[in-house]
C-alpha cells in the first residue's frame, strides 16, 4: 500500500508511462511522493495518465516521446530538468507488439522495430537520462524485462531476446554507474491482466483462465503488483539492490508443469 514517503522529492521519467503497467508505475511512483514525467509515443495516453495524477493530487506531464528516437529521448531528459528542475528516477516501460514468426517468416522490419523500441529505446533513454541523474546525486533504473527473457516462446524471437538482453544490458549499466550512486535493475513480469492479452485471448476473463494454469499461484498478475515492485526497486528499501532481476510472475518461472499447450498460449 502506498504510504506516500517511499520516493518523496524524486523525479520519474517514465517511458511507455502512458501504458498499462507503466501507467500503473508512473501512479504509485506519484503517490509515494515522486514528481512524473509520463513519456509515450502516444500524447494521448500520456497525457491520460499525467492527468490522472494530476487529478489526484500529483505532480506529473505527459510528453510525446518515441524512445526509438534519438531525438525524442534527448528533449525527455531536457524537458524533465526544465520542468521539475533534476531527474532521480527512469523507468523504460515500451514495448511493441512484434508480430510472430520464425526467422523465415518475420519480417526484417518486424525484427528490426522490435529491437529498436524494446531494446535500443532503453538504451537511448539511458544515454539521455543517466547524466541528469547523476548530476542529481545519484538514483535508479527500472527497465520492464519479462518472464520471456528468461525462457523461449514459438515465434516470440524478436520479443523474447531483447527481454533477456535488456537484463544482460542492464546488469552492465549497473556495473558502469553503481560508483555514480545509480542502481539499475530489472523486472521480469509474468503473465500480467492487461489489454496486450487481449489480441490472444479475446477476453480477459478467457486470458485469465487459460494463462492463470501456468503459474504457482494460479492466476495472472496486476499491473499494481509490477508497480509494488517498481517502488521498491527504486526506493532506499532496495539500497543494496543492483543490477539484478526481479521476477514478478507468480511462480511461472519456477513452475516446470505447464504443458507444452499452455506455454504456446501464455505469450504476452
Ligand atoms: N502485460 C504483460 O503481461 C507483460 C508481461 C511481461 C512483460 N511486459 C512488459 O511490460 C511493459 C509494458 O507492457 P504493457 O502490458 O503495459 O503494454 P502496453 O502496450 O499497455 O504499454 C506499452 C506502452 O509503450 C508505448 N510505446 C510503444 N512503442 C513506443 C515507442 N516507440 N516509444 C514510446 N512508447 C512506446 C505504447 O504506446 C504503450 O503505451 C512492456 O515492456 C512489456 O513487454 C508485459
């Protein structure tokens, strides 16, 4: 439960803020105490959740940023410190919905726009942020892997390998800034109730119900419990916390007896 002091008189730059899990980030980082920036390709979401936080009480803004944009991502980290004068915090939170193939199927431009957005976007944001953080004394990184990084799906390889390079990136980001007073971690999320399932599994209820076999504790996850996990990463209760991952997917990972069936529809 939010007790309002977990990052009181922090900055956020969340990217991929103006969606669900993002979204839900970018509102518990606020009611911890945080200041906002909810960054996303798409002003309209952005803005959607800048305003809900807003309305609550908050400080936050929405900026139209394309994290594949070298560009974008340098006025994100400009517009942050003009706005609310530093940046402790950056949370990378985009993804795109990478169409499946194997390697004969997908298309180059598939592969390659999956890369950039979930991969090289993190690696921008990072570059154009991390100084402004260092310049504030110091801080943390949170990039939104996935359970999927730490195991195969049919068609999923544009997907699931830069999930698992984000964590191997992150661990080095890790390894290059802890002497700047900046840790970075990942999150590996499971299956989690959001819009994306819904291209797979028509419906939520049907999502929960086919997804919810595979893991441990039987059924998917919230995008408020990935955000419980975010603050803690980011907050001084992880102080110690460094370039490692968190997996928050209720058991999946560790849950061997899913059938073969259920792994092919589990993709998220
Ligand atoms: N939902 C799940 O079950 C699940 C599981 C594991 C990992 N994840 C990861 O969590 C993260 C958030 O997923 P979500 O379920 O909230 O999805 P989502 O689609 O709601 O959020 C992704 C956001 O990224 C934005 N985005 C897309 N391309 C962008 C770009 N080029 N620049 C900036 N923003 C861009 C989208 O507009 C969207 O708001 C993703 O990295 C996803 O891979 C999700």
């Amino acid at each position: 439960m939010p007790n309002g002091e977990l990052m009181a008189g922090r900055v956020a730059v969340i990217a991929g803020g103006g969606g669900e899990i993002g979204g839900a980030i970018a509102r518990r980082y606020s009611a911890e105490g945080a200041s906002v920036v909810v960054c996303d390709i798409s002003q309209e979401k952005a803005d959607l959740v800048a305003g809900e936080i807003v309305a609550a009480g908050g400080k936050a803004v929405g900026l139209k940023v394309d994290v594949s944009s070298e560009e974008d991502c340098g006025n994100a980290g400009r517009f942050a410190v003009q706005t609310f004068g530093k940046i402790t915090d950056l949370v990378n939170a985009s993804a795109t919905l990478s169409p499946d193939g194997n390697v004969e199927t997908l298309s180059v431009a598939a592969w390659r726009n999956a890369l950039d957005v979930n991969f090289t976007g993190v690696f921008l944001m990072c570059k154009y942020v991390l100084g402004h953080i260092r310049a504030a004394g110091g801080g943390s990184v949170v990039n939104i892997a996935s359970s999927h990084g730490h195991f195969g799906l049919p068609g999923r390889s544009a997907y699931c390998s830069t999930k698992a390079a984000l964590m191997h990136f992150t661990r080095v980001l890790a390894i290059d800034y802890g002497p700047h007073n900046i840790r970075a971690n990942t999150i590996s999320p499971g299956p989690i109730d959001t819009a994306r399932s819904l291209r797979r599994f028509g419906t939520r209820e049907n999502s929960n119900k086919v997804r919810g076999r595979g893991q441990v504790l039987g059924r998917t996850g919230t995008v408020e419990e990935v955000a419980a996990a975010a603050v803690f990463l980011a907050s001084n209760e992880a102080s110690f916390i460094t370039g490692t991952d968190l997996l928050v997917d209720g058991g999946q990972t560790a849950f061997k007896g899913t059938a073969l069936a259920d792994i092919h529809q589990s993709a998220t």
